[in-house]
C-alpha cells in the first residue's frame, strides 16, 4: 500500500525535509497510531496527536463511520510501520517522541475505540497569537458551523460507554469557540465518567466559562494554559490582545477550584526568538502560580508566522541559537517537559 500526504499538510512537512522514504530503524514503539485519533478541519481523521508528526489522512468521519476508520487498511498501515520500526510516515523533523527516542518497549495493544481524541475541527479562538495566524477566527453560523454540530453528535455517540480522554484543543480555543463550548456545556459527564477531559486553552476566558460546564467539572483531568511569556511586555506581543493580568486572574481562579475536583493545571510555553530569554523567568513565575507541569515546544510553521527562520530560535543555524542552546542545557526542574525540544 502506498500512502500519500494529505494535502492540507504537504506544504508543511515537505519544507522541513520530509520523505517517506526512510527507514528510521526505531529502538522502541510509539503508542500514537493504536491509540490516538486526531479529528481535523471537515472530519478528516489522523492517528496522532499533531497530524504534522504523522500526515497521513486515515479517513473521512463524513464518509467512513469513525468505528471503520479506526479499524481500517491505512491506519493498520501505519501501525505496521511502526511496529517494524521503519516510522516511515512519521515526520521525524518535528515528532518529540522520535527526536527524544522516547518510545515503549512493548509493542502496544489495539484497542476497539481510541483512547485519547483531539479534536481539532474547529479554529475558532479568541487571540490571534502571531505564531499560529494573522487574525481572529470565529465561525458562529452557517454550513461550515452545522457541519462541526453534526461532527459534536458522531463523537457523542462514538464514545458513549467509552474509557477515552477528549483533548480540546490544539486548533483554537475550547472557551473561544462556539462549538466546543456546545460540547463542553451539554456533554453528560455523571453518564460516562470514563470520558475525560485534557482541556488547552489561552485561558482568558476560563473563569467566564465554568460555571456552564459544570456537568463536566468532575470528568477533567488536565488544564492546560498557554503563556508563551515571562513578561506581561513579551505576553501582549505573543498572545495578542490578550490579557495579562487576567490570565494570572484566571490561573489564581483555577488554584481555587481545582482540589474540589481533583485537577491539574498545567503551562504551555512556545519557544521562539522573541521569547527564549524569559524562559527562567516564565519558569520561576509558573512555579509561583501553583502550576504542575511546565510545558515548552519549539515554535511550528504554520504559514502564518512572518520571517518564522528569524523566529524559529531552535535552528542551529540562528545568530543566537548558542545563546538558546545554553538557556535550555541549563534547565534544571522537574516540572519541566521539554517536549521536541532537543541541543
């Protein structure tokens, strides 16, 4: 079987390099492809947690149903890719789990459902963070709206009875968007306790939000807020127009509801150029603000960023990666994941 890139992602992968001509001879196994569905933009379906890391469409929830594609030809494909430690389809540029050889030992069971879903079918979000798009989305209304609705009721019914936790987002925001608050207000979490939740959010609109999803409160395992700063100067610039001072509101918010329900709060950081000196200041301030585990990821191409080999501080290429390099090597707290991040 011969496997193509979807279309959507060939620009992205091919300009860092990738081919699926390669034979990475693995040490160990990646548990994403028996594991992981990611669902994008109009239903297509991938089995990884970024479908960059593995850009192969393995179907369309709107012309398979997702039981078929979960069981399907390509993504047995890509299992046995990665169970004779070719990797071939992966995007060993950008995969944490192959840039840190973080893999298992065993090779991982087939499961009859996913255990972790993304969803990523709606961009909708509140900023416009420069290193993700040049401007607000909000899609509120029309065709493309109803069709994410009808994508919201096949999970539904998909994971009813399930053990799967639901990642919302790495698209947009959960709380900036119409149709995953839908999802996050409605879904019965006293019926599936088994669902959970690992919600990524710019946290801005945290507090607004919580008391709607209170049938949901007791189903979340993680929250995750993205910073990308140190400095309330370096965060208006990164996360635009967001809000410093209600970010660290929201987070003290978080403090004081999360024993309640037994939850997480955990700190996303994207490292680029403009940011990569705050690093031990953004670290010490999310210590201070009670926060779990500290998260940083080299900043990603995603067509939007202007000047991104300028931006992209991780290339060794870069003036100042030396100076990088030294920041990173001198990381020394266990909160810390360092994610595809390597020197």
């Amino acid at each position: 079987m011969t496997l193509q890139v979807h279309k959507t992602l060939k620009w992205k992968v091919e300009s860092v390099g990738y081919s699926t001509d390669k034979n990475l001879k693995a040490s160990g196994y990646c548990r994403k492809p028996f594991e992981v569905l990611t669902i994008d933009v109009n239903g297509e379906c991938f089995a990884c947690v970024c479908q960059d890391w593995l850009p192969i469409s393995i179907g369309n929830m709107f012309e398979s149903s997702l039981t078929d594609i979960w069981n399907g030809a390509v993504i047995e494909e890509l299992r046995k890719s990665v169970s004779n430690g070719t990797m071939k389809y992966c995007n060993n540029f950008n995969c944490s789990k192959i840039i840190n050889a973080d893999y298992d030992s065993d090779l991982p069971e087939i499961y009859s459902h996913p255990t972790l879903i993304n969803f990523c079918y709606d961009m909708s979000c509140n900023l416009h963070c420069p290193s993700c798009r040049s401007e607000k989305l909000f899609i509120s209304e029309g065709p493309e709206y109803e069709k994410m609705l009808q994508i919201n009721k096949m999970i539904t019914d998909f994971i009813a009875g399930t053990n799967v936790t639901l990642n919302i987002t790495g698209s947009g925001d959960p709380f900036g968007s119409k149709i995953f608050r839908e999802f996050l207000y409605n879904f019965d979490g006293e019926a599936n306790p088994n669902v959970r939740f690992d919600l990524q959010t710019n946290g801005q609109m945290i507090k607004k939000c919580w008391k709607h999803m209170n049938k949901i409160h007791k189903n979340i395992d993680v929250i995750r807020v993205s910073m990308d700063a140190g400095t309330e100067e370096t965060y208006k610039i990164v996360r635009a127009p967001g809000d410093w001072n209600r970010l660290i509101a929201n987070i003290a918010y978080l403090n004081s509801v999360r024993y309640d329900y037994n939850f997480k709060v955990h700190s996303d950081f994207v490292v680029q150029k403009i940011n990569y000196k705050e690093i031990p200041k953004y670290i010490r301030l999310a210590e201070n603000l009670g926060i779990d585990q500290i998260n940083l990821q080299k900043i990603t191409d995603w067509g939007t960023t202007e000047n991104f080999d300028q931006c992209a501080i991780w290339k060794e290429t870069h003036a100042e990666y030396p100076a990088y390099s030294e920041i990173i090597k001198n990381i020394r707290n266990e909160r810390v994941q360092l994610g595809n991040i390597q020197v």
